[in-house]
C-alpha cells in the first residue's frame, strides 16, 4: 500500500530540517575550534567588550542609585510645598541677610490658608538650644509651629501622639523628638512621657517622630525637637512682637497649581504689609518643589552622561572586534577557498565567521555583566555610594552590546563570503 504524497514530503522535510540543524551545529563547533586556535588573540578581542559593559552596568547602576537617593530625599521633604521667609533689615546703611527682620506672623499663615489651593499653612519659629535630660545633654534643632507642619512634611508620629491646636492655644510645655535627638537624649529608653529641659524650662514628649534622614541642604532631619509655636515664641526663643515668626511653610493641593497660589500669596502678602507699588516685598518665597525637581533632572542628566561615557567603550570594542576579523579572514583565505571549492555555499562561509564574531560578543558580554555588578556592589561596599543593579539596565547593555559587537562582525564575514574561490586557493 503506498504511502501519501503528503507523509513522504514530511519526512522528507524534516530530514532536510535535520540536515540544515546538523549543519549548523557542525559551523558552530568550527568556530569555537577557530577562536581556541588562536586563544590570546581571542581573549583581547573579547576583552573590549568585557570592559565596555562592564563599565556601562557600573556606571548606570551609580547614577540610578543617585536617582533614587534623590528621589528619597525629595519625598522625605514633602511634596508641593513653598517656604515663606521673613525679610531683611537695613540700619545706617546697613543691609540684614533674608530672615533678619521677621516681618511675617501666624496671622499671615492663617490669611493664606484661606487661599484657593491652598492645603495647609504651617508658621515656623525655629532655633537651636541646648537640651538636658538626667546625665545626658545635646544641643538640637528646635521648631516651633503647629500641628499643620507635620500634615505638610508628611511627618508622621511612629508612637505616642502628635500635639494638638489646643497645646498651641495654651502654649504648653510639650515636644515631638526626631529619631537622632531621641538616641542621643534618651538612648535606649522610650521617650514618651520622659521629661527633659530645654533651656531649663521642663518639657514632656508627647511622642517620637519617623525617621526622615539627610535633607537636601545635607543636615540630619532627624536631629530636631517640635514644640508647640506659642511655647516657642513665649518661653524658648521669644519674639520681636506678638505673633512674629521666621518662616511660613505652604502646601498646595496639586503641583499644577502652585504657579497661581504663588502669585496669589504675593498679592494676599503685600496687601497686608501694605507695601506701596514699586516698592520690594519684605519676605521672599521659595519653590522647594521646583528646586527638588531641579536637583533630580540634574540627576539625571549626570546619569544619562555616565552612561554615554561609558558606551563609547562598546563602540571601541566593537570596532576591536571587526579588525581581528578583518586579520583572521585575511589569514584563513586560503582555507576559505577550499572550503568554496568542496561546495561551501557564500551563506555558509557568512555564517561560520559571524558565528564567531557572535561567541566572542555574547561571551564578552556575559562576563562584563558579572564584573559590573561585582564593581557596583564593591562601590557600595567600600563607600556607602547608594548603587542600583536593575535587571533592565542589565539586559539592556547586554543587549545593546551584544547587538554591536554582531554589527561590527557582518562586515568581516560578509567579506569572507565575497572571495573569489580560485583567487582564495592561489593566496599564499
């Protein structure tokens, strides 16, 4: 019985299918017994790419690691926030820095909560003192101001409680403690309800803040005591005036709307200063988003840099890779030409020589990718140096590398494929 026409070219398929797969096989380990010929040769072709994505990983995982320390510090700060400053003095001639005539008060704060926008309006009346509790003493940061300072910092209570408006109403003696003035106060013990003195004057810690870390300016965050703004400008500090404060910090209710609230808190200020037409504002107005975004494009600028610094490694190893082809067709003419001779097709003769240039490429990258996270995390190690190893970075070198070092190696192989079989064989 005979068999169908359609099972006897299926077979026959696949036996051309095993025919091409065996062939291909049979090229590959003709590479590889090419490149292990001539091994010091191979290795330093190698050696450029190795460096090229080595150096592309490490470089990329520094700058997302500079990315996202920003990031954190940004967040850590809050978000769509202004700071209002106090104005300067002028005596004989004399000209005061931004701060040295506090011309803002609470009540300025309460005006522009009122504002469209407008999430939250937080008087700030800071200064540093000396802090006593038992043996243990520090001089710290002290802020003065209300509950609405920690809904615009984002700053929450990890335990005890948050002081109310009522404890600013009456100005009592309590206190809110940063991470870094609780260990170095209290140490090991649990601040809430421990009475410690600031400039002698008793005060109970109604509960400990979380941990905020390094500030944009570099000072510790954490190194800071809250207290109620009344108790500041009545007991602590004083004041110029009733109701007198350094600083007002604002937050908007979206970043696309703090253009307007800018401009409104301008006119709302000069208003009630009754500053005449021409004259200059008494307090200055400071963008922390704007400035915060502007520190994380620089970011990511010097990121985008390092990584193009580096990149120009693949280009150099690539072209590495191209010239000792370029040497070994030239070497191997005579052995191309018999290989035509016997029915080498210009595909096979293509394949074998970018078969190579596709082992030394894939082989390089491979362990450039292994050294590059081995020098990110050495980096991190010996410096601190936040560092981030993201498997897309990763692949993306590897990728973009190995895809270089394959372009560069068509042309040797492709001119390989060119030769003429009988000027080949005559090549001496």
């Amino acid at each position: 019985m005979n068999r169908p026409y359609g099972m006897k070219w299926g077979k026959q398929a696949s036996r051309v299918a095993d025919a091409r797969k065996s062939g291909f096989f049979a090229m590959l380990g003709e590479a590889w017994r090419a490149m292990g010929a001539n091994r010091l040769r191979t290795m330093l072709t190698m050696l450029g790419m190795v460096i090229g994505v080595g150096a592309v990983v490490l470089m990329m995982s520094i700058g997302q690691g500079a990315q996202y320390a920003i990031k954190q510090t940004i967040a850590a700060m809050g978000s769509n926030l202004f700071v209002l400053l106090s104005g300067s003095t002028s005596a004989g001639g004399v000209r005061s820095g931004g701060g040295g005539n506090l011309t803002l008060t609470s009540g300025d704060a309460d005006a522009i909560t009122e504002l469209p926008g407008v999430q939250v309006a937080a008087p700030i009346h800071p200064g540093n003192a000396q802090v006593v509790y038992g043996p243990n003493n520090w001089n710290t940061s002290i802020i003065g101001t209300t509950p609405a300072y920690l809904e615009a910092r984002s700053w929450p209570v990890i335990s005890g409680s948050a002081f109310t408006d009522s404890d600013v109403r009456s100005a009592t003696r309590v206190a809110l403690v940063g991470k870094t003035a609780a260990e170095n106060l209290f140490g090991d013990e649990d601040p809430v309800g421990k009475t410690f003195r600031i400039r002698q004057s008793p005060f109970v810690v109604l509960g400990t803040l979380a941990g905020k870390g390094q500030g944009m300016d570099g000072r510790d965050q954490d190194d800071t005591i809250i207290i109620p703004l009344t108790t500041a400008q009545r007991q602590v500090f004083g004041s110029q005036f009733q109701g007198s404060v350094r600083m007002i910090m604002v937050q908007t209710t979206t970043q696309e709307i703090m253009p307007a609230v800018e401009k409104s808190m301008t006119e709302l200020l000069r208003q009630r200063h009754r500053i005449r037409e021409g004259m200059d504002n008494d307090f200055s107005l400071r963008n922390l988003t704007a400035a915060a975004d502007s520190a994380e494009e620089s970011t990511r600028v010097m990121s985008l840099l390092l990584g193009a610094i580096a990149s120009v490694s693949l280009l150099v190893g690539g072209i590495g890779i191209m010239n000792i082809m370029l040497v070994s067709v030239t070497e191997r003419t005579r052995e191309i030409g018999i290989r035509m001779a016997i029915g080498a097709r210009e595909r096979d003769i293509l394949l074998q020589f970018l078969l190579e240039a596709i082992i030394i490429s894939v082989a390089g990258c491979f362990i450039g990718l292994l050294l590059g996270i081995g020098g990110a995390l050495l980096v991190n190690k010996l410096t601190g140096t936040m560092v981030i190893i993201s498997g897309s970075s990763a692949v993306v070198a590897f990728g973009v590398a190995a895809t270089v070092g394959i372009f560069f190696g068509f042309y040797p192989a492709h001119k390989a494929a060119q030769l003429d079989p009988i000027e080949a064989l005559r090549y001496q």
